[in-house]
C-alpha cells in the first residue's frame, strides 16, 4: 500500500461537502443543449444563469484495480416541461461500469444502451443503488424539490466521454407530465 495516498475523506451530509477532491460546478449555459426546449433555456438565462448541479470527485490512484468516486449534488428545478439534468456520458473506457449510491432526495436515472439504444429509467433517491453496465451511457435528473446528492464509484480508467452525446443527445427524456415524471422519446 502505498502510505501517501489518503484513503479517508470526509462528507458533510449537511454542506454535500466532500474533502480530497476536485469540483466542478455546471450551470444551465454549461448544458443548455442537454435540454429539448431551447426557448425555455433562452428565457430562462435572460435573466440569470442557474446552478444545476455540482460534482467533487476523488481521484486516489490510476493504477489497475483503483476505483475514483465523486459526490453529486442536482438541484432541483425545471427547464420547460425537463427536470434538471447532469449532461449524462459514456466512460471512455466503454466496457467500465459505475455504481450511484442515492444519499438524499428524489431523482431518477436515464440508461441508454449503445449498441442497441435501448433507454431505462432507474430511480435515484436516498435508499436507492442503480448499477450502470458497461456500454451504457447515463444522466441523472433531480423529480423532486429538494437537492439530490449521491454517490458515483467507478474504475480509475473509466474516463468520461461528453462528446458523442453532445453530438446526438439522449433518444429518451424525462418531463414532468400533471407532476408525474414521464419518460417520452425527444423530438
């Protein structure tokens, strides 16, 4: 083992704090083409630009075997008819698989399948662990009123590729259907 990798971090379920690692803040600008109505993102930055989500991600180690892990925190809110959303990815490393541990809140997973495009919606909220295969790309959307923070644990060579669905987005979303959380093909 080696003695100068810091194996314990602190987290502070009050703050969604998170010692040892780097953060990344991402508002509505940073993933402002995730959502389908563009006039609702438009409307929406005339007058301010929300933080929807934050991530703090540990990295100990990048030698085979080392897993890095991050704590998620969304907020909750809608743009349009969408919950907010993570911008969603692949891992790099295709074959890498990912487990989300729900810590507070209510939310929800999209899981879409590669090779066949298949979608999935998984619940997310305090309680609920949603293991994400391989292959899969995945974004987290926050259905309730209170911030959703979970963990995320992943193999040190997973790497996370925004592009390719930057390029096509999602073929499913999630909107808020009569204060139901509706998953419907985009347009």
């Amino acid at each position: 083992m080696n003695p100068e990798k810091i194996l314990t971090q602190h987290y502070n379920p009050e703050t969604g704090d998170l010692t040892g690692g780097a953060k990344v803040v991402r508002t509505l600008k940073d993933v402002r083409s995730s959502f389908q109505d563009q006039v609702a993102v438009d409307r929406i930055l005339e007058h301010e630009n929300p933080v929807l989500y934050e991530v703090v991600a540990v990295e100990p180690g990048d030698t085979p075997g080392d897993l890095h892990y991050g704590l998620g925190i969304l907020y909750p809110g809608m743009v349009g008819n969408e919950y907010y959303l993570t911008k969603g990815h692949y891992h790099e490393t295709r074959e890498a698989a990912e487990v989300y541990i729900g810590l507070t809140g209510e939310g929800a997973m999209l899981l879409e399948d590669e090779e066949t495009g298949e979608s999935r919606l998984e619940s997310l909220g305090a309680g609920n662990v949603v293991y994400v295969p391989g292959h899969t790309a995945h974004r987290t959307m926050n259905t309730g009123n209170t911030p959703l923070t979970y963990f995320g644990i992943y193999p040190s060579n997973a790497g996370h590729d925004y592009g390719a669905l930057a390029e096509r987005n999602f073929r499913k979303m999630l909107i808020d259907e009569d204060g139901t959380p509706t998953l419907m093909d985009r347009a």
